[in-house]
C-alpha cells in the first residue's frame, strides 16, 4: 500500500506544547485520564496507550484564551466528574439503515455489542470487525496506521489513544470496489453517574478500492423512557485512503440534549484518491468536531459538505484544516448551520496552500441562517497560500429568512410556519440531499421537518 505520511504539514495551534504545561498540570484532565485508563490491554496497543497518557499528563484542557478555542467555553464540562460507561446492550434500540442491514457494528458506551452487530452481507477483501476480533495478522497491520494519523498529540486525541481497549475496524483489500455501505453506530447510555466513553475508528482502503462508510453517535432511544442525563463522547476516527482510492463518509452525531460530544476526524489522502465527508451535526448540549485533511500525493480530490441544525442553548463548533501539500489538487468545502433561540454556532476552516501545491483548486464556503436575533454565529474561513499558480476562493454569509419569500409563499395559502418550514428544509437539503443512502437521506429530512424549535422565535 502506497500511503506515505509526511512530517507535520498541519500547522495546528491546539496542540500542547509541553514546555509550557509542565509547570501547569491540570488535576482535572488527570483524573479523567486516570479513569479511562484503569483498564490495561497488553503488548504494542499498551505501549501506544502508555505514550498517550505520558503526553496528556503534560496537557492542559483548552481554555477560551487559545485562539483555537476561543468561542468555545468548555468550563461547563470541567463541572462534571465523570465514569467510564459500561457495555450495556439491554433495550438498546436505533435506525438500521436498509442498504446496511448486514453491514453494520455497534458499540455501546465504547464497547462492542456483538448481538446488535452484523457483518454477513460482504464480499471477499474487505474486513469489517472490532479489534479483538482481528487475528493476529490482521492486528499487526492495524498497528501500523492506528494513531498515526496528524494531530496526535491534541490533548482530547491522545485522552482517547490514552483509553483504547477496543475499535471499530474497516480495511478495504487493493482494488476492491465495495457496493454496500458499512454502518458504524456508537450509542451512549448514561448511568447513574455521567459517564464517558471514547469510540475509536479505523478506516484502511488500499489502492485502487471503493466504500462507503456511515458513523453514526446516538443516544436517541438508547435509554428509552429515561430523561436526558449528562455524558462525554469522545471520539477519533483515523481514514488512510490509498493511491487512487475513494472514500465516501458520511458522519451524523445526535447526541442526547445534555450531552458533549468531541470528535477528531484525520483522513490522509494519497496520490489520485478521493475522499467525501458529510458531516452532519444536529445533538449534544456542547459539541467540537476537528476535521482533518492531510494530503500526502498529487492529484487528490477533496469534498466536504456540512450541516449544523441547533436550537435552545447548543453550542456546536466545527474546525477542519485542509493541507494541499502536492500539485494538482482539489477542495471544495461548503458547511451550512441553521441556527434558532439562543444557539450558538462556529466555523473555522482552514486551508494551506505551500509552494509545492501549484496548480491547485480550492474553494471553500460557509453559509448560516440565523433564526432568532438571539442566535449567534462566529464564522472564520481562512485561506493560507504561498503557492503562486493556484486557484483559491473563500468566502462567509450569515443572513436570516427573507420576510418577501415568507409573504410570497403565504399568498400562495400556506401559513408563516409552514412557509418558514420550507424554507428552512430547502436551505438544508442542499446538503442532506448529497449523502448517497437513500434511507439516510430520508431519516435526515424528516428529522429536520419535524424539528418545531426551529420554526417559532
């Protein structure tokens, strides 16, 4: 396989720096990396731990005074002492999705649910399976690719490497094209106290290979009856696409309402391949989503679609960081947030352009309805270029619905709600309307339609 990693292209500002945390231990940081790290595994994955925990021992949480976290205040978090989540399969219930019915993995609280699983309808090259469930072949060629994506070392990246005792695993064998989309679901069931869990995914295709993935973080039905309870998702995702691969992503978090969901995603793209990510974030009382792209070979074509539906008091903040280290490539980025009441939405995404990246394309494009003249949203597109043969274009939008388009669909006999509806759910499907499973597609729409929060001030 032909994906090679080049030294740190990302210049990312969240990462610790030791020399000035040394003298600033963060007590409460420990204490959570105590818990997730009470249970050992053994050889090369204890090893990997044991680095991490070394490196987050040394780590601050971020605080508002970092400019990548600026907008995002996570001293709420810091006021919850939370528990490592159990594996607690019982009255579990969630969307199968039809096209993934025998393709699919379930993890609950970070732990894998054999019994909500299924893994029957694939063909040959392509494995699908948690890592304990892997031979022992199969784990020495996991252990070159896991944790070794850009971005490492950020404290909430490393807590999770610190912790793993398991992953959700997707290796794609060289030129094999796999027509059935493979469905990951991490589900989060709250105990009696806030817990934690910190899902892991692995994402390998070999050159030449095709898929399609779903990862999906629930809790919708998780404890059915129940009122919303506190937890902490955690989660990283790592997707090494080969040379001339492609890879189809689609990523929803909805979250409990009192929720924080952290989530990474690192894909390294080698020469020619292609990656997608729709990325659609709709739960969680406070969420971050760190996006990114690591281009390691000429050619690459790189598309990012995303959506941010939030209401009440949600925080939702997205960053993503594009690095076009080779010719020829390509991005395009539009990320769209609806936001209503008092939400608070972000967006910062980043594109670096060096001098070896000539003749590349990027574009990149933030658009945001605000609902309410109490929702707020801070927008940051950032092109970086030194690359003097390229074609590069950013750009931001923050608007609200048009009082003319309500009043032209009223005199048409619908009513201000109705006519707000439509409006709001044609904003969005611009997006939803790209991902390539049709039952997902339909779930997400209806789920938007029915979101009444978003239609009264």
């Amino acid at each position: 396989m032909s994906i090679q990693v080049s030294p740190s292209p990302i210049p990312n500002s969240n990462l610790v720096s030791l020399t000035s945390t040394l003298l600033d231990k963060d007590t409460y940081l420990t204490e959570l990396l105590n818990q997730v790290t009470a249970t050992k595994t053994e050889g090369w994955l204890q090893e990997l731990r044991q680095s991490a925990a070394n490196w987050v021992r040394h780590s601050t949480i971020p605080t508002t005074r970092e400019e990548e976290w600026r907008f995002t205040d996570l001293s709420s978090l810091r006021k919850v002492q939370f528990n490592v989540g159990t594996g607690n399969f019982a009255s579990l219930e969630f969307d199968i999705l039809p096209e993934a019915a025998n393709s699919r993995l379930v993890f609950v609280n970070g732990v894998f649910a054999p019994e909500l699983s299924a893994v029957s309808d694939l063909p040959s090259g392509i494995v699908v399976s948690n890592l304990a469930g892997l031979s022992v072949v199969e784990q020495e060629g996991v252990r070159q690719y896991l944790a070794q994506a850009e971005g490492a070392q950020e404290v909430f990246t490393a807590l999770n490497t610190a912790g793993i005792t398991d992953a959700a695993v997707v290796w794609v064998k060289k030129n094999v094209v796999v027509e059935t989309p493979i469905h990951l679901v991490f589900i989060s069931v709250a105990g009696e106290t806030a817990t934690i869990s910190q899902p892991r995914c692995l994402v390998v295709a070999e050159s030449g290979s095709q898929v399609t993935l779903v990862e999906e973080y629930t809790n919708r039905e998780g404890a059915k009856g129940a009122k919303e309870e506190v937890y902490l998702t955690n989660a990283v995702t790592e997707v090494w696409v080969g040379d001339n691969a492609e890879v189809s992503h689609t990523r929803v978090e909805w979250e409990g309402a009192e929720a924080f969901h952290i989530g990474k995603t690192a894909i390294a793209q080698a020469r020619d391949s292609r990656y997608t990510c729709h990325a659609i974030t709709l739960g969680a009382k406070l969420s971050r989503h760190n996006l990114e792209i690591l281009q390691t070979g000429e050619q690459t074509q790189t598309t990012l679609n995303g959506l941010t539906i939030i209401s009440g008091k949600q925080l939702a903040d997205t960053h993503s960081a594009i690095a076009l280290n080779y010719p020829h490539g390509t991005s395009e980025q539009l990320h769209k947030c609806i936001v209503g009441d008092r939400a608070h939405a972000v967006f910062n995404g980043k594109v670096f352009v060096p001098k070896l990246a000539q003749l590349t394309n990027a574009s990149q494009l933030n658009r945001n309805l605000l609902l309410s003249s109490k929702a707020r949203v801070d927008t940051k597109p950032q092109l970086e270029i030194t690359a003097d043969n390229v074609k590069c274009a950013h750009g931001a939008t923050v608007s609200q619905l048009e009082d003319d388009e309500i009043f032209y669909l009223q005199s048409r006999g619908i009513d201000e709600n109705d006519a707000r509806k439509l409006l709001i759910n044609a904003f969005a499907a611009e997006v939803i309307n790209q991902i390539p499973i049709p039952s997902l597609r339909e779930i997400l729409l209806n789920t938007v339609n029915n979101l009444k929060s978003l239609t009264n001030e």
